[in-house]
C-alpha cells in the first residue's frame, strides 16, 4: 500500500493498541476504532493518530472513520462474527485494498479465506509455537 | 523431554484442546485438566488421553493428574494469573522438567520469563504476523 494512506485499526484491545502504537510509531496514518472509550486507555502517549468511539458493526461509524479512504483494514477485536463483518464490509462498500482480519476459531480461518480476506489466527499461532518449542514431542531431549 | 513422559496440558479451551489433540495424535501421553467438563467437548474424538475435570489452582487436582510424573505442564488457560501460577506450582512443588505459559498481557511476559517460566505470548504473535503481512507499513506496493 502507499505510504500515504491511511490505516485503520478496528478493536482497541491488548492485540489492537499494540499494533496502532507499533503502526503509528513506524509513521503510519493510523485510525482506531473502538466501542469503549476506556479502551484507547491502552494507546501510548506517542500515538499521533485519530480515535473513533463507536460500533464498527455501524456504517455511520465506518464513514466517521473515513474507511473509503483507507489504505488497509485490520479488524481485530476479539469477537470473530465482527472482524469478518468488518472486514467484508471493508472490502465490497468501501473498496479498501488490503483488508486482514484476526479469526480465534481455526475452523472459521477456511471459510473466511474464501472470502477473499486475509487471515491472521492467534490459536493457530500459539499452538504452532508451542509445539516449536517442544522441539517435536516424543524425541529424547 | 523422555518419549515416555506425560505432557499435562492445563484448560482445554480452543488453543488447549488444539494442542492436546495435536500431541496425542503425534503419540505422545497427555492429560488435560479443565473446570469445565463441557470444555472436554473440544477434544476430537481420536484423542487418547486423560481427562481430569477440576480447578488447576487447587492441589488437589494437580495431584489427581499426576503431575509428579509429567515431563512437561502447559499452562494455557485464557488467564494469565492462573497460567503463572500454575507454572509456578509444578516447578517448585512437582519438579516438572519442562514448563510453558501461555501469557496474553505482553506487559507481563518478561516478568514471568524471570520466574524461569518459558513463555508464549498470542498477543506478540499476532501483531508480528499482522506487521509481517503488512510487509513493512509505509513501504510501497
């Protein structure tokens, strides 16, 4: 995506603040969304980007955030059912580029795939590096 | 770890039961233990090893899964303070060789790293996946 462009972060948890500081403090034009005012607690007083308070499941909400503008999409919160709301919504209302949704459920990561939307899988992650770190269960070490 | 050892896998959630499938079907000995014997649903019907239905704060439970004998405890409830303490317990009471925590609060990772708990955090994964497939923000493309 082109630098100019701007971000947008949906969900303003642990895994959203986290990646909005990062994306801000690496000089991306970053929006977050969040239902919960108390969850932009979270940001780092570096964030130089804009707050949107409100139900990214809204339209109204989405325009505020300016998403026919945006470069990219992360929609993040930790409710599965939102991020591929979101992330559809991002892709076929406001025709954003890259759009990336956070899925918990393994067996959803498929579905949501043939949606044409990018999938990043915290459960899958985590087992896959537990495992690494196993080094292969059931060899000597 | 020795092949003949058991591997305890504390709360069979969606990352716990993922896990405790993936290491019985790989042949390894497994007991998992959550509060919830519902939770025991997420296993897949090929899986193998014990199911012990209780709080793994309480002793009693730990010992009722034999956790003298494991190899190794992977404690991956989804709450961090159960997980370290967990971790803790079957390092110092049970002499358990191998001990992993899932740790969802970046924040608290180093923390724990410093008990000797060897730890994994979702949350670091998921924004160094996300930033990975967003091939360096800022970037063209």
């Amino acid at each position: 995506m082109a630098s100019n462009q701007t971000i947008i972060v949906v969900g303003c948890g642990r895994l959203g603040s986290l990646l909005a500081n990062r994306l801000s403090s690496l000089g991306s034009s970053v929006v977050v969304i969040d239902r919960a005012e108390t969850a932009f607690e979270n940001l780092s007083p570096e964030f130089s980007g804009f707050r949107v308070t409100g139900d990214a499941a809204e339209l109204d909400v989405l325009r505020q955030a300016r998403m026919e503008k945006a470069g990219c999409v992360l929609a993040i919160t930790s409710h599965d059912n939102v991020n591929v709301m979101v992330a559809q919504v991002a892709r076929t209302v406001f025709g954003v580029p890259t759009v990336m949704a956070r899925v918990n459920d393994p067996s959803r990561e498929a579905v949501y795939r043939e949606f044409g939307i990018e999938t990043i899988c915290p459960t899958n992650l985590s087992a896959a590096a537990f495992l690494s770190a196993l080094r292969g269960p059931g060899e000597a070490g």
